[in-house]
C-alpha cells in the first residue's frame, strides 16, 4: 500500500507551524471580504451613501443594481444542484475532520478548519443571492421603485458583509486557538 502511505504522509505534514498556512489563511479571508456575491465593497458603501443623502435615482445606485444583474445569475443553483453540493462537500469535510481530529492528522486539520468556514460563506452567498434575485427582477421590470429595490439590496448586503466580517474573525480566531494548542501538545512534529 504505497499510495496510502504517501496519501498519509502528505496529510500529516506539517501545517499550523509553517507561515505559509497563515499566510494562506489571512488571505483567503482578505480576499472574501473585498466583495459581496462579486459587488466590489466600494460600490456597495457609495450607494449606502448616496441613499442616506436621499438621492434614490443616483448613478451609485443603478450601478449596484448593474453590478448585480452581472454577479447574481452566477449564485443561482437548483435544488439538485443545492443538494448534490452540500451532499458532498459535507461528506468531504467529514472525511477530513475525521482523519484530522480522529487519527491526529495536522494537515486534515488545517484543512477542515479552513474549508469549514469557507462552506458556511458559500451557503451565506447562496442564501443572499436567492433573497436579492426577486428584488432585481421586480426593479428591471418596473414591479418595484428602483430606488426601493436597491435600498433593500444595500441593506441586505451590508448584514451579509458583517456576517462575513464575524464568520472571519471567529475562524482565524479559532485556527490560530487550535493551531496554538497543536503546536503546545505537539512541540516535536515533523
């Protein structure tokens, strides 16, 4: 069995110890936070902006709803589709926390404390998406004010954003509070 033996061996290389997994770490979560559902932050915070000032039909806020009619038909996914996701990648991280937390893995650790997270914001974005999709289609047929309708939108992606924000802090802080407490028990892996 040499395939086990190397899958093994690359699982149990060392992680939490190196600067590339933290390295890693800050920048998948700075990466994350720079957009909503591929909105960039700037253009969200500038149409927060222009509706506090009371301007509804202001350029910022067709360029949101713009941004939007462009990003949102890239989150939509089927119920199938929905199921056969969360099937698997539920079995994936399963698979992972059990050989990282069961059999002492550091490296199926570091992976399922950075893929957790990670699925969790991919359902967030989903979930955000499902909940925008109806404000843009009554705001492009005329259904609904644009004005209202990117008001909503502004709302609801800025407690995504916070929500990211603190899923992203709870994760580093918990790796970092693992990785200490690996590191502590473990002070002579390889």
């Amino acid at each position: 069995m040499p395939q086990f033996d190397g899958l093994i061996g690359l699982l149990d290389s060392r992680s939490f110890g190196t600067i590339w997994f933290w390295i890693v770490l800050i920048a998948w979560w700075s990466a994350n936070g720079r957009t909503v559902l591929g909105v960039p932050t700037e253009v969200l915070v500038r149409a927060r902006r222009i509706r506090r000032e009371g301007r509804p039909e202001a350029d910022e806020v067709i360029a949101l709803l713009d941004w939007l009619s462009l990003t949102l038909p890239r989150w939509r996914l089927g119920r199938a589709e929905g199921a056969g996701f969360l099937g698997l990648g539920v079995f994936a991280l399963t698979v992972l926390a059990i050989t990282g937390f069961g059999y002492g893995l550091e490296m199926a650790q570091a992976l399922t404390l950075l893929l957790v997270p990670m699925k969790i914001l991919f359902w967030m974005r989903i979930l955000l998406a499902r909940r925008l999709m109806p404000l843009l289609v009554d705001a492009q047929s005329g259904a609904r004010p644009v004005a209202d309708a990117a008001g909503e939108a502004v709302g609801r992606m800025t407690l995504h954003r916070r929500l990211v924000w603190f899923l992203s802090i709870v994760s580093v802080a918990a790796t970092a509070l693992w990785g200490t407490l690996w590191m502590l028990l473990n002070p002579l892996s390889l």
